[in-house]
C-alpha cells in the first residue's frame, strides 16, 4: 500500500536560495527537452493528405526519448551551460542527479500522452513550455529512511542531497511499518513543502466485493447552480454550496487592480502579487476542505453505488463568439454567459467528482458517471415530460397533493438511469415521448422520498 502525506519545511536563508537556484535550472532542462522534440516531431511528419515536393537527403534523425535525453546530462556538468535568450550560466552539477533524471521522465510521460495517449486512446493537448509559475516541484526518486535524521515531538529533520538538513513541521505521524520510498520538494505561495511518499508492502490494497445495485444501496446525484444549493441526493436532501471564489471576489478585485497599477519588475508590484497568490491559494484550499466534507458526508449514508451525471464541463464553460466578421458586438447574452462560467468553474464539479470517488474506494463504494440526457426534463414517477423549461424549478402534482423539486427530480432520474429503469425517450414527429413502465413498489419509494423533501406551495 502506498501513501503520499505532505508537510511544510522552512529552509533557511541559503537553502532558499539553493532551491529556487534548482528550480530555475530544472526549468531550462524541461523546456530545452521539450524543444527538441518538438523539432523532431516538424522535421519528420507529414499531412496525410499531403506529399512534400522536396525531400530531405539526409537520413532522418532518431526519435528522442527519455534514455538519449537523459544520456546528455553528464557532458552537460562538464562545463557551465549558457542560456542563449539571456546569458546566464547554469551550473548542472548543483542540482542532484535524480532531480534531473525525473524532469527527462516528465518531459517524456507529457509528450506521449500527446503523441500516443494514455491505455483508454485519449490523447492530451499539446505541452507548454514551463514558465517560473509554472514549474514548482522538484523529485528525490531514491528517498530512503536513512535520509530522516532526527524525529522529535512536532519536527522531523531529513537530509535532503546537496542540500542539507531541513527542519519539517510534522503535523502527523509517519505510521508505523511504512518506509519512505519517495521525496519531493514544492514551492508554494506561502512557503515551501515536502511530500513524502510511503509504503507498506504488508498492507494489501482494499478490494470491494461484488456488489450488486439496488434501490437501497445507491444514490443518485445533480449538480445544481441554482442558488445557494450545490447537490440534489435522490434521498431528498439538498446540500449547500460554498462559492469560495464569489466570496472573495471583492477582495481579489481590489488586490489586483492595485497590483495592475504599480510599474512592472517593481517591489510594490511584486508584494501585491505575493498577496494575490495566497488569496488564490486560499480559496482553493477551501473549495477543496468543503468537497473532501461533502465527500465524507455522502460516504458515510453507507450507500454502495453513487451515480452522477457526466457532465461536459468543457462545452459548459465555453465563451460564446463575442464578435461578428465585421468586428460588431454580437447580442447573445455573453456578459451573462460569463457568470454562469464563473460559477461553473468556482464550483468544481469535475474535481468534486475524482475526491469523491476517491473517498468512496475507501469506505468500499463505487462512484459512476451517467449521460444525464432528459433526466432533468421527466417526471421520476409518471414518466412524463415536465420540465421543458430551466425556469420551472418546482411542479406541482395535484393529484398526489405533491410539490416537486427540479433537482431532487433529476438525482432519482439519475438513480433510475444507474439501475437501469430510465424509460427510452424516443422523437415521433417532431415530439418527445417517453416510452417505458416502473414496477408500483418503486413510484411507492419515490413518492414517499418526494413527500418528504417536498415544500408546500406558497400562496
């Protein structure tokens, strides 16, 4: 069983130096790689559709990996290296060995999954040269336990090579039998942290058994923007949202168009900067405190199966086209558009979603995506067509004497898609229809779940 835990270390005046000294150099290495693969990926392909009129004479050039690039690591300490846009000189043997090796092996891993794509075919875009905000984190492959020098109360004290001692604040304990199998070193806006990488080999990974979905053990969920709500659970239960980013977006406003208005290089500019990040940081590590809750809240409902919708957050976000071909503001609601995005992206439900799977592994339940087509759109007991419209937030049945949520609605549509009890919608002349029946004993726990979480209507 492997573990990752992290820590924060404060290094002295010269170990900062050193660090950021490293950094500097792991990023000319990355982009230097990444640069030369990408020239011979020019030189060596060609348009399917498309024959070059001239030829090159010369055999081509072999494909660089990851064994060649990192072959050119020891003539590279046999001389300061001058880095042509600037000048500086760069001293490669300051940095450890197996620091530059697994840069050659992230250089290599995201020019793949460009290339080649990962074991499922998707292919991911294209690698960006690393800027200084970019390229944060540096490797020890070879960390032992050999490298922890002294454990006290609250401290851990480890000799990192080439470096030196750093004291690490140790917020919680290393368990007992893991062995340190791996280092690394990360540079944050508000300081810098260790993560180390544990393993137990005697310590199996956690296998579910083969459990089968039913109505009593799984959960279905909808992402809601919708006010203050941030998930509808098939169970009648609507949990909060957080907006950290709306929260501070006052403050963040007025940091930045402060920062904007100091001249650039400045060290005004550059304190305001400081601030900003933190901020930032901020607001992300508490979008990430309030999805790990969430995820800890559904976990422990004790449900097996949590079905989701597969949302397209991608084509959600999306900016619609501002401009026309004549260069004339087009009037298709972007300004609104562009909140909607902003509370799309401030929500997270992309990683809500992996935290939340990663939490259920561990308590033994599955997490899986639906296609959430007309799930919103159909009545989750009578298999009607209800709500057409994103304005109708509530449907009131008159005949069960029932005021129906959207969202609660959607989440059991969600729950019967998992099970597999989703009617077919089928197009007949231009018109929606929903062909498909449910046994009684489900409308029974359906409308007893709706009864439950239902409001009366306000007159």
């Amino acid at each position: 069983m492997k573990v990752t835990y992290q820590y924060q270390f404060d290094p002295d005046t010269k170990q900062k130096l050193e660090l950021n000294h490293w950094l500097r150099i792991c990023r000319y290495w990355y982009n230097r790689q990444l640069g030369d693969r990408f020239d011979w990926w020019q030189m060596n392909r060609t348009t399917a559709n498309a024959c070059p009129l001239i030829t090159s004479i010369s055999a081509p050039r072999e494909k660089p990996n990851y064994y060649s690039q990192k072959q050119q690591l020891p003539i590279l300490k046999k001389d300061l290296v001058k880095v042509f846009h600037s000048g500086e000189l760069l001293n490669f043997k300051q940095v450890d060995s197996t620091i530059l090796q697994d840069v050659s092996k992230r250089v290599d891993k995201a020019f793949d999954r460009f290339i080649v794509g990962d074991s499922k075919g998707g292919k991911s875009g294209k690698p960006r040269f690393k800027t200084e905000a970019d390229y944060r984190t540096m490797t020890f492959s070879t960390a032992n336990n050999d490298w922890i020098k002294l454990v006290r109360k609250n401290w851990l004290y480890i000799r990192l090579p080439k470096l030196g001692v750093v004291k690490v604040r140790m917020h919680r304990s290393i368990p007992d039998g893991f062995t340190v199998k791996q280092a690394s070193v990360t540079r944050k806006a508000d300081g810098w942290y260790i993560q180390l990488m544990l393993e137990d080999p005697s310590v199996s990974e956690f296998t579910p058994d083969e459990i089968i979905p039913t109505w009593d053990n799984s959960i279905g969920l909808d992402a809601v923007l919708h006010e203050d709500v941030y998930l509808a659970t098939s169970e009648g239960e609507k949990l909060p949202s957080l907006k950290p980013l709306r929260k501070s977006k006052t403050k963040l406003e007025r940091i930045s168009t402060k920062r904007n208005k100091r001249k650039r290089g400045s060290r005004a500019r550059r304190k305001l900067a400081k601030r900003e990040a933190r901020l930032h940081q901020s607001i992300a590590r508490s979008r990430q405190e309030f999805q790990y809750k969430t995820a800890h809240k559904l976990a422990r409902t004790g449900a097996k199966f949590f079905f989701y919708e597969d949302l397209n957050l991608k084509g959600l976000t999306k900016r619609n086209k501002v401009k026309d071909d004549d260069g004339t503001y087009l009037p298709n609601g972007q300004s609104a558009k562009s909140g909607l995005n902003k509370s799309w992206l401030d929500a997270a439900f992309g990683q809500f979603f992996k935290t939340l799977d990663y939490i259920a592994a561990k308590a033994g339940a599955v997490v899986i995506s639906k296609k959430p087509a007309y799930t919103s759109m159909v009545l989750c007991y009578r298999n009607e067509m209800i709500f057409t419209d994103c304005s109708i937030r509530d449907y009131w049945d008159e005949q069960n004497f029932l005021m129906v949520d959207r969202d609660i609605n959607a989440a059991i549509n969600l729950k019967r898609l998992g099970l597999d009890i989703f009617p077919s919608i089928k197009r007949r002349s231009g018109n929606l229809s929903v062909v498909g029946t449910m046994d009684d004993s489900t409308i029974k726990e359906i409308l007893y779940t709706l009864h439950r979480a239902a409001k009366m209507p306000t007159s």
